[in-house]
C-alpha cells in the first residue's frame, strides 16, 4: 500500500515562515522505518488549491492510504485535506491524528467527519501498527490507540501506553516536510527575531494537572537521553545552521543537574536558545548558568497573581515564587515571555482586579493578557460541559474553540475586564528609539529597520519583521521587549484601501480584535463609521468597547448582510477564512488585513 502523510497548511501566502510542528513529521520518520511505503506533502510548501493537490498526489502516487492531523483549532485546514481525498476515490483509507483527536476522540471524529480512523495520542507506534493491520488484512479492533465508527457509534480501543524510550524513535522527518524551505528565514514571533531557528524537544508531557491544561503525548513526564538530544542537534547544525532553539519541553527544569549538564553541552555551539520554567525551580544559580550558556529566553507559565485562582487552577506554585523568578530573569538581561489568563472558574473583579494592577506595577517584564481558553480534555472543558456553558462539542471545535465565560464575573465586568486586556498590552510596550535605516517590503509585509533599546541603548537590527503579528522586538543585550512601530505610510495605505473596500463592497467587517489591532484603531479614521464592524467570536469580547466601538458577534454577518470581512488576526488567517465560509456562505471576500498595506491603486477584492 501507498501512504500519504500530509501536514496541514497554516499559511495565508506561501513562502511566509511558520511553527514547524514536529508531530507529523515524528509520524512520517516512524513509518518509514517501519518499511512502509511514505509520500510527504507539507500544504505550506506547495503553491495551488488544496484539493487539487491532494487529487494530484493521489493520482500520481497511487496513494492507498492519506494521514494527516493538527490541533482542534486547525479543524478547518484537516477536515479539507480528509474531503479531498475522498472526493477523488471514497474508497481511500482516511487517518487523523493530534490534539484534535486525542483531546476529544468522537467530537474531533465527528468535526473531521471524512476520517475513517483516528489515533489518539502519540502516534510513532499506533499509526504503522494500524498500517500494517490495514496492509495484512487484519482486525484493525487489536490495534491499541484508535477510534473509528462501527455501525454509526464511535469506538475506542485499548489506550497504547506512552513511549516509554524516546531514544527509540527516529528523529523527524524534516527533509520530507520541506524544512529548508523556510530554515534561513527569521520567525518575527513571540520575540524570536533570528534565522535558522528551529523547535526541539528533550522530553515529552507532565506530571501536574493545571486545569486549562492538555497534554496531548500523555500524561507520564520522559525525557530523551541528552546524547540523543546533541546527536540530532548536530545534524541539524550540519544540515540547517542552526543558530536558534526553541525548546518546547512543557517541563525543562524540573532536575537541576540536568539543566546543568544541558548547559555545559550547548555553549560550545554558540547557539541562542529559549526554554520554558516553572518559577518555582528557578534560583541565582540556574539562571546565571542559563545567562552563560546564552539562553535569552525564559518562558513562564504564570496565570494570575493571585494565590487563590493558582490553587484553583492547580498549579502547584506561589505567587511569590513567580515575583522571584521574573526579578532574577530581568536582573540578569533574559528576556521573560509568560502571559496572565483571565476567567478561571473562581476569578473575581477583584482577584483580575489584583492581578491587573500587579501588572501595571511590573510593565518592565512584558507580560502578555489574555483569556483562559477552554480547550477540549481540559478540567475545564469538562466543567463547561457539565454547566451546559459549552452545550454541543462539535459545534464548539467548529467555531474554532471560542473562550466562554466560567468565572464568577458579571457580564458588565467581563466586558470592563476585555477591554482593559485589549487596551493595555500593547500601550505598555514602546517602540524603539531613534529609527532609521527603514526599509519596507510590501510585497512579503515585511519590516526592516534599526534602533535603539529603551533600556540599555544598544542599537539592534530588526530584518524583516511581519505586520500585524503579534511579535515583540527584542534586545539582544539586555532582553528588552519593544513593539512594532506603526508607520503612518502603513495607517494611510490601510485607511485608503478600506475606503475602496466600502465604494465596492458596501458594509464591511473586521473579524479578530486582538491587542495589537486594538492599539491601531485610535488611528484609523473607518473606524466607527456608518456600515463598518468589529467582530470576534470570543463570547467575552462581544458586547466590550475598544476606544468606544462596540465588537459585536459573528451573527451580525447574517443580520447586517455583509459580504466582506477583514482579518487582522494574520497569524490565524487561513483558519478564520475557512470558518468564515463553512458558517456564513452568504460573505463573498475575506481579505488578509496585509492585503490592505499596499498602494491604493491596486483592487482589494477581484
């Protein structure tokens, strides 16, 4: 038989960076060493209409057998990959893995719906093993690890155990998912504003069991043998030239003689690096060991600072212990990315309250705002099913996972609270000083420029830094966050091209108010005009103002009549346009926000 492992596309134009995603390409390394027969397809590589290509892979290969998978978010870019491949032979075989199935197996089966199988958790054993079954003629029911339907009811089999010797499984298949295609090119997100970044692991899940959380490789904490790690890092090197890991583990430091010997091992290299703590393992000792083998980066889990909505959420950690980890993080210039999340099942108006104003006080370590999202197999989850808050699982996952309300706040102060988490963020951060040497590059909405660190003046470089994203700019000395600066050339092309947009299209939508967006709506003068909106589908957001204009729910597409929609959410374009689609089908254009950065001779809408 003939497999085709296909990585779902995330991308809104090809050739733009994204999050290598490591799962599938784990997979693919798996089942090519088991001796079967494995075609890659990474979507986001690969110019061309979804269904076409997968027609034309299909074709070409005589693929017997399509794999793919991605998170419960990414439902729209799975589900299109699985219709493909049924609308060119039913008799296909369709396999989905990943968080979307293993958080929620029926749901997620049910959401994909042209999934024949599903595994659920790690998927280096399960898929050959399913494989082989399906190649051998054999009862695909003793295979441990999947769902499938029988007779119109979701079935499960046994769980698989986890991996218990991540040495054994071969390092991932990057050749086969196009990874040089985008190695030199620099990320421009969450502060990683360097080339040939890459993410590695050097252990899989963990042990605590914070409510929000999900461990989609199960809940058994493992580690690899820092040798296989280094192993795999030198090919990367030879391979790659990599100057940047991001470190995923959930649990990096949990021992400090192994972040002690990590340390040793990876200075040599001369390679900048980013891990991820609890703060209550942090001391003196290991950051400055972490500052002299040139990590930059210290990643936080921090939630609230208030001690009861921790213990609520089972984190096991005192707020005091996060003060402490975030001032010795600071003190020795490494940069600190960790988010506050509002709306625990116990949150106040006066434990967010505390938390804001904690915040306020503490603008130097750039810590992010935001809502809890109530993601599939989380305590939560289950606590908003139980409620009837989240009253149909498929629809939920179809809507892209919206954030609900579980907390003990009133609507009123719910909406105070969005539009201070909308408002504050991105007003606590300055912009470089003394910018010069801009370049801007319309064609790939990009951003050059130099300037100077706020806090320490050491000039940095900036190469090609994406509008509209999310990213902070970094210094490379002390670690100082900064943001985007907003040019006004980009405001009056954005200004003029919407003013086209609504001459052409009448009313018009914009659909995602995140913070940085919300920052630029003081200067866009549509804003608030007769027949434009703000709209997102967070329950929370809706009915909240940002500078006095109300965000109303996507239902107002219908209610309104509006066939045009602007996205300035641009990281999660492709899969708020699929939405968009399958929910109102009435709406003709969906337009990337970055599509309006452009001289206004050029039409918006084809």
């Amino acid at each position: 038989m003939n497999y085709l492992l296909v990585m779902p596309r995330f991308v809104d134009m090809i050739g733009e960076w994204y999050h290598f995603p490591l799962g599938i390409p784990y997979v693919s390394s798996s089942m090519k060493q088991s001796g079967l027969r494995v075609f890659t397809l990474n979507m986001n590589s690969r110019e061309g209409v979804t269904r076409e290509i997968i027609a034309e892979e299909i074709r070409t290969h005589s693929i017997d057998v399509v794999l793919t998978g991605g998170l419960s978010f990414q439902y729209p870019a799975i589900r299109e990959i699985l219709q493909a491949a049924k609308e060119v032979d039913p008799r296909i075989v369709t396999v989905a893995g990943g968080g979307i199935i293993t958080s929620a197996p029926a749901a997620g089966m049910e959401v994909l719906e042209f999934a024949d199988y599903g595994i659920v958790g790690e998927g280096e054993e399960t898929t050959p093993a399913l494989c082989h079954a399906l190649e051998c003629g054999e009862d695909v029911m003793a295979v441990e690890g999947i769902v499938y339907r029988d007779d119109g009811v979701w079935m499960r089999t046994k769980a698989r155990k986890e991996v218990a010797d991540l040495d054994a499984i071969p390092f991932p298949d990057y050749d086969g998912f196009d990874f040089s295609k985008i190695a030199a090119m620099v990320p421009s997100l969450l502060g990683m504003n360097e080339d040939h970044a890459i993410t590695m692991t050097t252990s899989r899940s963990c042990p605590f069991q914070c409510t929000f959380c999900f461990h989609t490789s199960g809940s058994h904490y493992r580690k690899r043998s820092l040798d296989n790690f280094f192993e795999e890092l030198d090919l990367l090197v030879e391979k790659y030239h990599i100057k940047y890991i991001f470190v995923s583990d959930e649990l990096f430091a949990i021992n400090m003689q192994r972040v002690v010997e990590f340390c040793a091992r990876i200075k040599p290299y001369n390679i900048r690096w980013w891990a991820q703590f609890r703060v209550c393992d942090v001391t003196e000792e290991m950051v400055r060991i972490l500052k002299d083998s040139n990590c930059v980066t210290m990643g936080f889990g921090l939630e609230s600072a208030d001690d009861g909505i921790l213990r609520s959420m089972n984190k096991k950690i005192r707020f005091e212990q996060t003060e402490k980890a975030l001032a010795l993080a600071y003190q020795y210039g490494l940069t600190i990315q960790g988010g506050f999340i509002f709306g625990d099942v116990e949150e106040t108006i006066e434990t967010a309250k505390r938390t804001l104003d904690w915040w306020k006080a503490h603008t130097e370590y750039g810590i992010t705002l935001n809502f809890i999202t109530t993601y599939p197999g989380t305590p939560l989850y289950k606590t908003a099913l139980a409620r009837g808050i989240i009253k149909d699982e498929v629809k939920f996952i179809r809507d892209g996972c919206p954030v609900v309300n579980l907390s003990k706040m009133s609507k009123e102060e719910l909406d105070w609270l969005a539009g201070e988490v909308m408002r504050l963020p991105q007003r606590a951060f300055l912009p470089p000083e003394n910018i010069h040497d801009v370049h801007v590059d319309y064609a790939h909405r990009a951003l050059s420029f130099t300037g100077k660190c706020t806090e320490c003046s050491e000039e940095n470089r900036w190469e090609n830094v994406r509008f509209f994203t999310r990213n902070v700019l970094t210094c490379k000395k002390c670690g100082k966050k900064h943001k985007l600066p907003i040019l006004p050339e980009v405001v009056r092309y954005i200004t003029s091209s919407v003013e086209i947009l609504r001459e052409e299209c009448g009313k018009i939508a914009f659909w995602g108010i995140n913070d940085y967006f919300a920052t630029m709506i003081p200067d866009l003068p549509f804003v608030g005009a007769a027949g434009v909106f703000l709209i997102d589908n967070s329950k929370i957001k809706q009915g909240s103002e940002v500078d006095g204009h109300l965000i109303h729910s996507p239902e107002i597409l219908d209610a309104e009549e509006i066939d045009t929609v602007v996205v300035p959410v641009v990281s999660l374009m492709s899969t708020i346009e699929k939405q968009i689609h399958q929910a109102f089908p009435r709406v003709k254009n969906v337009i990337n926000i970055l599509d309006l950065v452009k001289p206004t001779d050029e039409k918006c809408v084809g």
